[in-house]
C-alpha cells in the first residue's frame, strides 16, 4: 500500500518511492496561478504536482537547482513541465521575496495563491545561540510574513486570493527542538492575525499542520547505509505508533488538504489550522500505541494488512515483528 516492491531503505529516494496516488479533479484550477516555496522536494513537491496535474500554472521556489530540475525532469513525463516556473534562491532573504511575487506576475500574469512550505527545520535545543534564533526567525516566519504581505498586494488587484501555510504539530506540543517549536506555534497564531487582517480582501488564509511525513528531514536518521533494518524499522516504528493510524504519512496527504483548502470549496474556510496527523494529537500524552494495543487486541485488519505484505524489506513488517518479540 504505501512503498514499491523494490524498495531499498539504505539508498532512497523519497519522491519517487511512494505509491499512494490521488486521482485530481479535471481543471479545478485551471488559468490559476499559484506559487509554493520549497517545491522541489517532499511535501512542497507534491503540492505542486497535484496543482499543476488540475491545471494550475505554479512558481516553486528552491535552493538547489539540481534538484528543481530533476523534479522537471520527472514533470516533463506527464507533459506538464511548461506549467511550472522555478526560481532559485533563498527564502530568507528580504530581496528574493519580492522578486519570487514579481517574477510569478511578469511570468503567468497574476497571482491566485500562495503556498508558504519553506522553512528551516532548526533541531537544536538547549545549546541555541542568538545566531540561531536569528536564522530560524528570519528564513521561517518572516519569510512566511513577508510572502503574505507581498502576494496579498497582488491578490487584491484580481479581487482576492488564498494562501496556505504549512506549519507543524511541532506547533502544539513541547519537543526539544526550542526554535522549531516556538516558531512553528507562531506560525499557527500568525496565519489567524493574518487571515483577519485581510478577511476584508477577499483572501483566506489557513494552515496545514503535518505530523510525521516520509519526506527526506524525517527519515535521515533512517538511511544511513551502516543501520540495520530492524534500527530502521524500530525508528519508523518509533514515529510512527503515536499516531491511531499507526504509520506515518506520505506528501500527497498533505498536498490533497492543501488544494482543498486553496479551493473553492473551502470558501468559508479561514483562519483554520487542519492537522494531518494520523491523529497523533489527538492521542495525546496517553498516545503510545503499544499500550492502548493490550486494550484494542491488536486491531484485526491491521495484523492482515501487515501479513499480505509480501517484500520483506519494509519497516512495518519489520515494526510488526518486533511487537511480537516485545510482547
């Protein structure tokens, strides 16, 4: 269901491993223009495929032009690489958040939606310094801020827009990762100030918050060719029993919410914040998976799924097995 059969954990690529697929709505926006920061990997990429694959013309934002083009490359497949924009360059800074807007118009003609995903995933804890604060603040929120500001200036000219940010359920809770948590929790309150400030516009404004997503920034600890598949599978199974689906998403959940949102048949949707997370928060503190399972037996059609999975190298399998041997 959620990998192919020839999946090799120890050297992955994570945007063209997974098969979960959604089938896109014909022309949902068609002769819309829209950009996405971060585009070129993980859940920024899946947002702009699903875009452009319901006729959206997109401008993506990334740091390493190697990367944006082979995402191209990969468009260029389903003929759709002339619907994409890529601008290189870096989010944080003041001058290429202006040109990212100004570029999108002179290019497709106008601006409908902004997706702000480009944000610095700043793990350290107690050993931050002012520096880091720095950073994580001005390439994270006041680059989400300065990307409102600027697209909301354009949106107005056509008569209103959306704009989604992409926050995180690191936002809600207490990790150890003190700048992520503080500014991902900023981004929630920001994207509510925001969507009141420019309710009157005509541009709604609302966030996606994931939990755990198989992109690159979570697995990293998993693809070291010197760890074995149970330590993967113990470290998959780690992120991933917390949550009542007992996996972790994939990018193409976070992009069908996204263009939900972006739509119009969110409408009288702003201010919100949506969670794609499995049910991770709702779980809460009591949310360990293994204990709840002495409560739930284990659910039937979850120990079926995992049986008919027939490569062996997937980290479920491998998670089911150490449950068993745990027990």
């Amino acid at each position: 269901m959620f990998f192919n059969k020839n999946y090799d954990f120890a050297n992955y690529n994570t945007d063209n491993i997974f098969i979960r697929t959604r089938k896109p709505v014909p022309d949902r926006f068609k002769d819309k223009v829209a950009i996405v920061t971060g585009g070129s990997t993980g859940i920024g990429r899946s947002i702009v495929e699903e875009l452009v694959r319901e006729g959206a013309n997109v401008t993506f934002t990334g740091r390493k032009a190697e990367t944006a083009n082979l995402f191209i490359e990969d468009l260029k497949k389903e003929g759709l690489e002339n619907k994409v924009l890529y601008l290189q360059g870096d989010m944080g800074s003041e001058e290429f958040c202006h040109y990212v807007v100004d570029k999108t118009v002179e290019y497709w003609g106008k601006l409908n939606y902004l997706v702000n995903n480009a944000f610095p995933f700043v793990m350290k804890g107690r050993e931050v310094t002012t520096d880091d604060w720095m950073f994580g603040f001005t390439n994270g929120i006041l680059n989400y801020a300065r990307m409102i500001d600027n697209s909301a200036k354009e949106m107005i000219k056509i008569g209103g827009g959306a704009i989604v940010n992409v926050s995180s359920i690191s936002g809600h809770i207490a990790q150890s990762m003190w700048i992520y948590n503080t500014l991902k929790g900023g981004v929630g309150m920001m994207t509510k100030a925001a969507a009141l400030n420019y309710a009157r516009d005509n541009i709604r404004i609302n966030a996606m918050s994931p939990a755990g997503i198989w992109t690159r920034v979570t697995t990293r600890g998993m693809t070291e060719p010197d760890v074995s598949p149970e330590d993967r599978a113990k470290r998959a199974f780690g992120s991933s029993r917390e949550t009542m689906l007992l996996r972790l998403g994939e990018p193409v959940e976070c992009a069908s919410t996204v263009l939900f949102l972006l739509s119009d048949d969110a409408s009288y949707v702003t201010g919100s914040e949506y969670m794609v997370d499995g049910g991770f928060l709702t779980m809460g503190s009591e949310g360990s998976i293994e204990r709840d399972m002495k409560i739930l037996s284990y659910r039937d059609e979850f120990k079926d799924y995992v049986k008919a999975r027939p490569w062996q190298d997937d980290p479920h399998i491998l998670a089911e097995k150490l449950r068993k041997e745990n027990k």
